[in-house]
C-alpha cells in the first residue's frame, strides 16, 4: 500500500530522484528518462480513456484500457528496480508473462473483428481514436527509452516485450474505435506531389 501525506520532499531539488533501491540517480539517467516516458504513455492513455467515454462509453474497453494504466504504473515500478533479479516478489513489482498474455488475447479479439489492413492509415478519425493515436506513438517513444536504457543496463525482458505488445494492442484499438465512425484514413502515397 502506497501512503504519500506530503507531494514535496526537495530530495530531488538537486537534479537525482530515488529508485526503489534506494539509490540515486540523475534525473536525466536514462532509466530515469524510461520512467517518465511510460508516465507520459499513461497520461496521454488517461486523455484517450477520456475521449472514448464522451463519445459512447464503451465500457468493455475502457475497463481493459484501465486495466493497463495499473500495468504501466507496474512497469514504472519495475524500471525503478535495479538489478538482474527479475523474479517479482512480495515487496517487488515486475512485468510478468500473464500482463502480455492478456495483451496478446486482446489484440487478437480487437483484430479478429476488423478487415485487413490494405494501406497504411494516418493517425486520426474519431476524436477518441485520434487520442488513442497520441497515447500509442508515446508508448512507442517510451519503448524506444527502455531499449536505449537497456543498453546501459539490465532491464526487465518482459517489460521491453509488454511496451512492445502495448503499442501494437494501441493501434489495433484505434482501427476497432474508428471501424464504426467512419473507418480508417488511408495514406495515399504521394497524394499531395
């Protein structure tokens, strides 16, 4: 159980933030950077949740999009585990094999309901689907941190794979949102020349 009565502590006034370790690092560490790039996933995830309840509140898919929230808040706290230990434990979070499991069923189930893709498509359509753009291009860059923090250090496997599987369910759930709201936007390939 997390408790935080105060939000300021000037720990980090000094440009090092803690990892769960207890150790310090730079604020512009690279693992640090991974960090807050799956922070800015998550809040750009919150703003997609948003839109997609406005426009219908499709229940089914904002309680799997909540879902991973909770999983991205995992992830940060695996991140801020240093070490080669990736087991999880009591009083350790790690990205483990069930959280991409469910991301790969629900991939397949969005995809399963969608035609095949015949071009690339541009990010937009639908308000919520435009935001769920947004959110998916930040898991991307935030996949593109770990993997640059993974080659200074160990980083968890399973969580390279979960950002990876992340995007990949992201855009298939735009294509879904968009299937009933005008369809996909094509990129016409030299369409302005």
């Amino acid at each position: 159980m997390v408790k935080l009565n105060k939000i300021y502590t000037r720990t980090g006034d000094g440009g090092t933030t803690g990892l769960v370790d207890g150790s310090r690092r730079s604020k512009a560490d690279a693992r640090m950077n991974a960090i807050g790039e799956v922070d800015e996933a998550n809040s750009a995830l919150g703003i997609a949740i948003a839109a997609l309840e406005r426009a219908d509140g499709e229940a089914r898919l904002v309680a799997g999009l909540r879902r991973i929230q909770n999983d991205l808040f995992d992830l940060g706290a695996d991140i801020a585990t240093p070490g080669e230990d990736f087991t999880p434990g009591e009083m350790t979070l790690r990205i483990v094999q069930t959280q991409i499991d469910w991301l790969e069923a629900a991939i397949d189930s969005a995809n399963d309901q969608l035609d095949p893709l015949t071009s690339f498509i541009l990010p937009g359509g639908s308000e919520p689907a435009a935001a769920m753009h947004l959110a998916r291009s930040i898991s991307r860059r935030a996949e593109r941190a770990l993997v640059s923090a993974a080659l200074q250090e160990a980083i968890n496997p399973l969580a390279l794979t979960y950002l990876n599987r992340l995007s990949d369910y992201l855009f298939v759930l735009c294509r879904l949102i968009n299937k009933d709201r005008g369809g996909d936007i094509l990129w016409v390939p030299g369409a302005s020349r």
